[in-house]
C-alpha cells in the first residue's frame, strides 16, 4: 500500500521525484489551481501558458509532465487537469479532485515519492485527494516476473491471498511498482484533516483488498480460499468470521448454493461476518454474491463471455471490505456480512436446467437456465441474514448483463422495496465517487417467473431482466425489512484502460458506498 502523509513543507522545497499541480479549463488556456502558486512562481508566472504551448488545456483527467524549473527541488512537475474553472466563489466538485489525483498517481507508477499540492481548502477536499490518490497508485503484480509471491493453490483451492507463500508465478517482461509515497502540501493539519486522511487510507486499503480478490485467478481462488481470506481478515481487524460447510448446508438445507455448487470439484461455503459495537443502535446485513467462477454451468456461457468470469465474486469481495473497513474505523452500528460462495461449473453432477432446487426458504425454484445462478446463492443468503432480523438489507451483486445493457460499464443499478431507501443509497453512492441510477420493480414482471411445476423459475421475461432479477431476490427477503439491491455487473471490472482512479481489472465497486450506508447508519440518519 502506498504511504500518504500531509506535509507541511512547500512544493520548492520538498525533495521527490515529482511536484503534481492542478490546472483548470480557462477562456484562454489552462489556468494555474490553488495549490500551484509556488510552482507558477518558479515558472515566472507562465505555467499556464508553458502548458498551453505543450498542448495541454487543463481538461479534466488529462497528465503533462515537464521538465521542473530552478527552484524546485523536484526534477519534474505533472500537471493534471481539472476541467472547467470553477464560478468565482465555488470550489472544485470532490470527485473531479479524486479522479485528478488519480490520474496523477496512475502516471507516476514506478517513482518513489510524490508531492501533491491540488487544491485542499477544506477536509473534504483532503480526503478526495488522498483517496483518490491512493486508489489511483494500486498496481496488482503478484503474478508478474517480480512480483509478489502468488496464492498458493494445492489442488483443493488457494491457502492464501496477495503476499502469501507459494510458488511464484511468472509474465513475459515486469510491471512497474506503484508510486511508493504521497506527500499532500498545503491541507492544514487539524485533527479534520488528519481525520480525513486516515478514513481515506482505511477506505482505499480495503477498495484494494477487493481489487485483488477480484483479480486472482480462479485457480487461486475458489469458494473455499475465499473463506480463508475472509478469516484471515477477521483476525487482522477484529471481526467474527464462520463458515459454514458443505455438510452443514446439506443438514440445513440451503438447496441454492448447493445447486449452484455441485458440478464443481470445490464445495460452496458460507461465510458469515460480524462487526459489533456496544454503542451501536442499528444492524445493517450485507449480502455478497460470491460465484469464484462462472462457467454458466450447463447452461455454458458463448464465446468470449468466460475469459473474466473470476470477477463474478465482486459482490462478495465488495461485503469482506465493507465489514473490514467498519470494524478498522470502529463505526458506532452493528454489519453483517454474507458471503454466498459457490463455483458454477458443467459436469455430470451439475445441475441441469429443468432441474427443481428446494430453498433454504423451504421454497422450490424450477432452474431453467444454469446461468442465472447468482440469484440462487443470494436466496439462501438473504433468507438466512433475514432470521436475524437486521433493520436494513442491502445485497451487491453482479448478477445480470442486463444491466449492463441498460446502464453500461460504468453504473449500478439500485433496486429496493423502499423508494426512500433506494434514494437514499443513490444519494451516498454519488457522494462516494459512485456512479448509479434508481431502477425501478414493476410488479407485472413477477409474472413471468411462474412456474409449472415449482413456487417460482429462476427465469422470466427476457426484456427487463435485471428487474426479474431484482423481483426474484425480493422474494427471499423477510418480511418487515428494509431492502436494496445494487447489480453491479457493469462496474465491477473494467476490461478496458484505466481512467481516473480506477485500473485495469477489478475495481472494487460498492465498497465506498457500502461503507458510506455504514457510516449514515451509526448516526442514525440513514432514512
């Protein structure tokens, strides 16, 4: 993990590898940030005008790096856009001042140390910048030529995450290091401010920690290497953490994640977590769709659909970091987490569509397609975090491509049996960094999804599916519960370049959102 300091030193006199100003989109070219005053001083005045000669025009995410002038003891300044001046009297929005300093980080891969002297007027803007700064440094090499030792897997699944022992595996060429120190300049340094910071280090470590349990392969982690990492991190930060196996789930019942589950050599698990505060007056359940692999099952997956089917465990991945980040920032509310982890593999002992799945609801479910399995495994999870009768629900999966369709790779839907609740989620989302949108559950759609011969098919109209989706969840939520369900499948893994501060891969989405529910719900304000 990068380290990140607030300095008090200036951008001339600091010794790094790089000074990173912002520039913003003037009438006349890119115009100097606050922040920047000391490095246009050095430049005589005509930074802005050096930029423009250079091309740049202080549009936002756009990098140019320049040759420092005398005066700094920094040998190169990277300039990073901002987008449109703000209106006299207005600061720059959080997000633009996250996604630049990401963009930065991004571009200084491989440096040592880097001085950060963005605009930092108030704690807000400290914590956007350090944030994004963090998240923007991530480099996942574990299996590149020097990289960190990859997840040990020994047949039965991984024994271990990131850093752990076991035979190092290998890519053609290495990869650059992420930027190895941030130093942020100008930010007062008040108990707010430094406050700031270690939320946003807390925050990024665990967005990262999702990050690489996306990326791991799926031959490093299975359902039960999951579990393990989960428990892991329940010692490493102070929050309870059972799994449940595959003969307990057969004695209870849970025909869901075992249907999914048994056309893979690896068993499914489910992994309950728990952060508790004896100050804490309301309980939030988290429940995380954790499909290690998915194949479709016999249901297979085209062509050119299965090669970033490892990241189908995001959900999960999302609800780990979550309860991980409550429990390091002690957050005055009680979370659940809930892990439904299963492989969904073709074999002879999977299960075929046409096939009837008894609930742990005690609940049938006609199977008519074997890739609509995620729907399945959060069924059990739902109606099992439902016993506990927790005062909000919210469930994150990436669970349909339909979504995708309908909001693209970059937002998540947000379905709810509570239009104040689901308001309330898009509301924290956005303010997080989080693009998402409101969808809505037209109830004529339930009307697909009857069955024959079961309570209710796993499938229903085509058009619209991740609204059957969402009806289908809908069913296994206990009565009296306050429930949303965030889809996901467009944002979770980016198979495109990196932007801002979010890679290649996986991307750790929800996870600041779902901590920002945490945070409205320890206070008592989250509807």
């Amino acid at each position: 993990m990068t380290a990140l300091t607030l300095s008090s030193s200036s951008a001339t006199g600091l010794r790094a590898d790089a000074v990173v100003v912002g520039v913003a989109k003037g009438p006349k070219g890119p115009v100097p940030a606050p922040g920047a005053e000391a490095v246009d001083e050095a430049y005589g005045g005509k930074l802005g005008a050096v930029l423009e000669a250079l091309g740049a025009s202080g549009g936002e995410g756009e990098v140019t790096k320049l040759p420092a002038p005398d005066g700094l003891k920094a040998p190169v300044v990277v300039a990073v856009g901002l987008g449109a001046l703000p209106e006299k009297g207005d600061a720059y929005d959080t997000e633009t001042l996250r996604r630049a300093a990401g963009s930065a980080a991004r571009a200084l891969a491989g440096a040592k140390k880097a001085a950060f002297a963005l605009p930092l007027d108030v704690a807000d803007d400290t914590a956007a910048v350090a944030e994004g700064a963090l998240l923007g440094a991530y480099a996942f090499n574990t299996y590149r030529d020097g990289g960190a030792d990859a997840a040990a897997a020994d047949g039965k699944g991984a024994k271990a995450t990131k850093g752990g022992k076991g035979a190092k595996a290998r890519a053609n060429g290495g990869a650059k290091a992420a930027l190895a120190e941030i130093a942020l300049l100008g930010g007062k340094r008040d108990k707010a401010h430094r406050a700031a910071v270690e939320r946003a280090a807390v925050l990024a470590e665990e967005v990262n920690r999702a990050r690489d349990l996306i990326n791991l392969p799926s031959n490093d982690l299975d359902p039960t290497g999951f579990a393990a990492a989960a428990q892991q991190a329940g010692k490493e930060h102070g929050f309870k953490v059972a799994v449940t196996d595959e003969k307990a789930l057969a004695k209870g019942g849970y025909g869901g994640l075992l249907g999914v589950g048994q056309g893979s050599q690896t068993p499914p698990r489910l992994v309950r977590l728990e952060h508790r505060h004896p100050k804490a007056t309301q309980t939030i359940a988290l429940v995380g769709k954790g499909i290690t692999y998915d194949s479709g099952g016999i249901s297979l997956k085209p062509a050119g659909h299965n090669e970033t089917m490892k990241c189908d465990m995001s959900g999960a991945a999302a609800v780990l970091s979550a309860v991980s980040a409550a429990a390091r920032l002690n957050l005055p509310v009680n979370v659940t987490g809930w892990l439904a982890l299963a492989e969904n593999m073709p074999s002879g002992s999977a299960t075929r569509p046409g096939d009837v799945l008894r609930m742990y609801s005690g609940k049938t479910v006609e199977v008519l397609n074997t890739d609509a399995e995620g729907r399945l495994v959060l069924a059990d999870a739902l109606t099992k975090a439902s016993e506990e009768k927790p005062d909000y629900m919210i469930d994150v999966a990436t669970l349909t491509g339909a979504m995708v369709l309908a909001l693209g790779n970059r937002t998540f839907g947000i379905m709810a049996n509570d239009d104040a609740f689901r308001t309330r989620i898009h509301m924290l989302a956005e303010a997080a960094g989080e693009q998402s949108w409101p969808m809505p559950m037209p109830p004529e759609l339930k009307k697909g999804m009857e069955s024959p011969i079961a309570d209710i098919a796993n499938m229903g109209e085509r058009m619209g599916g991740g609204l059957v989706a969402g009806l289908f969840l809908e069913e296994f939520v206990g009565e009296g519960i306050t429930w949303a369900h965030l889809d996901i499948a467009g944002p979770a893994f980016n198979s495109s370049g990196p932007f801002g501060y979010t890679p290649k891969g996986g991307t750790g989405s929800a996870v600041r959102t779902l901590v920002a529910i945490a945070e409205e719900a320890a206070h008592g304000d989250l509807v």
